[in-house]
C-alpha cells in the first residue's frame, strides 16, 4: 500500500483543489497545457476556454501565478489578465515561497520527477500542499486498450508512469510527507470497459497526492 489513505473516489480534480486555493497564496504549474504536435497553443486554450485548470483556479483565487514553458501560451494568457511567467519548473527559483502549488497532469512530463519534487519543496512553506495529479497506468482504459490493441494509449510527450505506491515513495525521498490520497475516476464510459473499477479503485483513470515538506 501507498503509507498514507487513500480518502475517496473524486469525480473532478476540482472537488479537492477549490478549498485549498481559496484565499491562499497559489503556484500553478503547466498551465498552457499545450500539445503542439496536434494543435497550436492560440487554437488550444481557445478550445479549452472553460476547462483549463488554471483558469477554474482564477475563478476562485484571481490572484494564483501560473508558470509554463510555452511563451506564447503565457502571454496570451496574460494578455486575458492572468499572472502568468515563463520558466521552468525543474530549475526555477521564484524567491519566494508558496502556501499551495498545484501540479496537474505534470510530473509524467518531466525527465527528471525527483528533481523536480525537489524544486517544489524549496518553494512551499513549512505548512504548504503540494497538489499532485497524474495518470493511472493500471486504469480500465488502459487495460482495454493493451487487450484491443496489443499496448497502452500513451500521450506523446508523457515520459514515465507512476502509481500511488511509487509517487508516494519518490515524494518521501524528495523530503515531502504524502499525506492524502485520492482517485479520480469522472462519470461517464463504456460500461464494457470500464466495470472493473467498480470493484477495484485501482483500476481508477487518475489519481491525486497531496504532500507537504517532510519535518525531521
């Protein structure tokens, strides 16, 4: 088992994010969410005009600072009025610390997730949430997906997979206490495909850590 609980199943990120960004100090992280090799950014975030993360964060918190790589993504984003800078998040050094930093969909990204937990902690406060959430290498999809198909559908810039078991163990050798679990698993789906998780919730589509810095 992970060594911490797993709370419940969630059927939006949302559900847990929304208080804990509420009136705090807020960093999130890969908020263009760009696939360039499919689409550009400006066709992207316009398509994804109500259901990007960073933009349901500001409805709550107006005042979260997002980070990306993507210039242009951060620049249209702020040109909307957002606060939004480029940089790096396994190298950046903001100089100041965060009460909340929210990292969807991200770390499977990253070549180096250890190094880049490493960098997060730097920038958390000594009581501060580190939001983790990633893809579910063992979910229904991809277990029909390798019985249809011969593989797993894998997003074409993802470049690792983790479960909670191994996401929970890097973040305890990264000086971060992983505190709370949860799975992710939104409504709807071919039932045929998807029965599984109804009695195992490790056969979920995603799931989120949450961890704050490790005290000795």
């Amino acid at each position: 088992m992970p060594g911490f609980k797993i709370e419940r199943t969630i059927q939006d990120r949302m559900e847990i994010i929304s208080s804990l960004v509420r009136g705090r100090k807020t960093l999130d992280l890969g908020v263009v969410d760009s696939r360039r090799d499919r689409q550009g950014t400006t066709d992207r975030l316009s398509d994804k005009a109500s259901s990007l993360l960073y933009r349901r964060i500001c409805e709550i918190n107006p005042d979260a600072v997002g980070i990306d790589l993507d210039e242009d993504g951060v620049d249209l984003l702020r040109r909307q009025g957002h606060n939004t800078r480029t940089a790096d998040v396994m190298t950046m050094d903001l100089g100041e610390p965060y009460d909340v930093i929210v990292a969807g969909e991200l770390i499977e990204h990253v070549a180096n997730p250890g190094q880049f937990l490493c960098n997060m902690r730097k920038h958390l406060t000594s009581e501060g949430t580190l939001v983790i959430t990633t893809p579910n290498p063992f979910s229904c999809r991809q277990v029909w997906k390798i019985w249809r198909y011969g593989g797993p559908r894998v997003h074409e810039e993802h470049v690792g997979w983790f479960d909670p078991i191994t996401l929970g163990t890097l973040c305890r050798q990264c000086q971060l206490d992983p505190y709370a679990g949860y799975w992710i698993q939104p409504l709807g789906g071919n039932v045929l495909k998807t029965w599984p998780r109804w009695f195992r919730k490790y056969f979920s589509e995603s799931f989120m850590i949450l961890a704050r810095p490790a005290h000795s």
